[in-house]
C-alpha cells in the first residue's frame, strides 16, 4: 500500500538553522498537467537561507510554516491528467513553481510537467540538482536579458559559486570574452572552465583592473558595493545585471549620470532552457561543480556552510537513496 505521507524538510517559524525540521507532512498528488516526481536529491540556493531567515522569498511564501527548495532532480512517479511530455520513470530534473513554494526539500513534489526537463544522461542525480536554479539564471541573464553575442566583454562577480561558474562556461560557449571575479585559490579552476581572466578580489579592486565591458552579471550585489563599482567598467550604453540585490534608487541614478544601463533580474522556471543545457552538459561543453552533498538530515548544517560564503559551486541534500 502506497503511503499517503513523505518526510520534508519543514520550518514553524523564521530563524537561524535550527529552525529545520524534518518531519512526516501529506504526500502531494499530481493535478491535471502535473507530474509527482520522487526525489532523489534536492540542490541548496542561497534564496535558500534567506527566505529562512525572513528575506529572499519570503514575501511571496508568506508566513511558515512552509518547505524550503526549488532544485530538485528524481523519477516521475505519477502523471496527472493531460500530460503527455513525460512517462512514469523518466528521470527528469527542474525548478518547478518559482518564486512560489515548490517544496524540493521533500520526499515528492509536484508541479506542472512542462517546468522540468529530462535530466542531463550523463550527469548523477546529485549533479543534475545542483543545475536548474543556477543554470538558469545564468542563461536568462546571458542571453534572455542581456542578449549576449560573441566577441562581447563580460564581467561575472563571485564566479566561482553555482551561478558564477555555469556563467562563465555559457558565455564562453557563445563566445564571449569572460572576465571573472573569485579568490586565488579559483584561479586556475576557472580558467580551466574558460575565463579569459580571473581577478583576484581579495588582492585588487576589479575595477582598477579592467574597462570597456559590455555586459556585468553581477552576483554579490550591496555587499562592498559591488553594484555600484561595477558601473565603472562598462563602456557607455554597457548593461549591469543586478542579480542579487535589484536596482536601488541610488544605483538607477548613478548609471543614469553615466549613460549606462542596469537590470533587476529575477529567475523563471524554463523547461525548454533546462533541455538545452542539459544537451550541453551531455555534450561535455559545462560541468557542473558539486562542492558537497550532504543527508537530508544535515541541512542545517549546509544552510551554515552555504551562508558563509565561498562554496565552490553547490551544495546538495541526498533526499533518497537511488
């Protein structure tokens, strides 16, 4: 008999880490145009912990209690009415429902079957979940916003995180020249995964070392004022990405009196993106850097890990054993 309960990771209140429980909550059924996927691991976003604490998406969540998660990868369980892109079995992976709750830190979730995309052959469950969220992002904010082409100068901050590092590769796939902000220790990582330049921002300013850049992905937002600086390497008419933080007043009107042009940028669930990059991924032409999974009944102690900073690419729960 089919169990009609699953184990999630829930929260009663906003807080520290310790606000997560794992507890028995209903097994979700698929609606018509729905899939039920079984996930096997969930990836952790920094959206993550903010939300948790009372930020990120908190406002759209609501008050707990609530399941955090968005990056989810697993093997469809049960197809609901009208569905025809996906069958039982299939392995399919996704960032269903964003920025509404999803729930990946779940046993199940459910969500409309078009959102998610077969997951990547070649890639472990574990590897596919770290993907969707970061994945796309970067692809939205390359080539969706800003319209990348080759030959354009780039400039990613915090490259060597989830974002940062598929970044770099995508828009070195198009044929961009990619400039790429980490500490030294990435260096050689990520001219490996095809930055033309890795500065070192714990030794310089970037902004003294470059110029005449095109387009910025800006992945640190308020912290240093990072924004607000990397308006001084774009050439005029140059776009800010302000992936993070949005666009303040202050930073509207500062590019204004420079003649260049910023964005906010929120990320959309996409599964026709995510088949795309996962024909990348298949291809050999990205990797995708788990820095580290961890038990469901870890993750308060990744929500810590993430939250410190300087995770090479992304943390992962195992959900369930394949």
């Amino acid at each position: 008999m089919t169990s009609s309960t699953m184990r999630a990771v829930t929260q009663q209140t906003f807080g520290g880490p310790e606000v997560l429980q794992i507890r028995e909550v209903p097994k979700p059924s698929p609606l018509p145009t729905e899939i039920l996927v079984r996930v096997t691991a969930a990836g952790i976003n920094p959206v993550d912990w903010k939300t948790r604490e009372g930020t990120g998406m908190a406002g759209v969540l609501g008050e707990p209690p609530f399941i955090l998660g968005w990056d989810v990868a697993g093997v469809v369980e049960e197809i609901g009415f009208g569905v025809t892109t996906f069958a039982v079995g299939d392995e399919v992976y996704g960032m269903p429902w964003f920025p509404r709750a999803a729930g990946g830190y779940a046993e199940y979730v459910t969500a409309p079957a078009r959102q998610f995309a077969r997951k990547p052959s070649s890639a472990t469950f574990e590897q596919a979940a770290a993907v969707p969220l970061a994945a796309l992002t970067a692809w939205q904010a390359l080539f969706d916003t800003a319209a990348v082409t080759a030959g354009q100068r780039v400039l990613i901050t915090a490259a060597a995180g989830g974002v940062g590092h598929l970044a770099v590769q995508f828009a070195r796939a198009h044929g961009a020249e990619v400039i790429a902000t980490a500490s030294a220790r990435n260096a050689e990582w990520l001219t490996g995964l095809g930055a033309h330049r890795v500065i070192d921002y714990t030794s310089v300013r970037f902004e003294d070392e470059i110029s005449d850049v095109d387009v910025v992905i800006d992945l640190v937002g308020d912290h240093d004022d990072t924004s607000l600086r990397s308006l001084r390497v774009l050439r005029p008419g140059g776009l800010l990405i302000a992936v993070p933080s949005g666009v303040s007043p202050d930073l509207a009107t500062a590019a204004a009196a420079q003649g260049k042009r910023v964005s906010p940028f929120l990320v959309e669930p996409d599964g026709p993106a995510l088949t795309r990059i996962a024909a990348l991924i298949d291809a050999g032409e990205v990797h995708v850097e788990v820095d580290q999974v961890v038990p469901l009944d870890a993750v308060a102690k990744a929500h810590e890990v993430l939250a410190a900073g300087h995770t090479r690419g992304k943390i992962v729960l195992q959900v369930a054993e394949r």
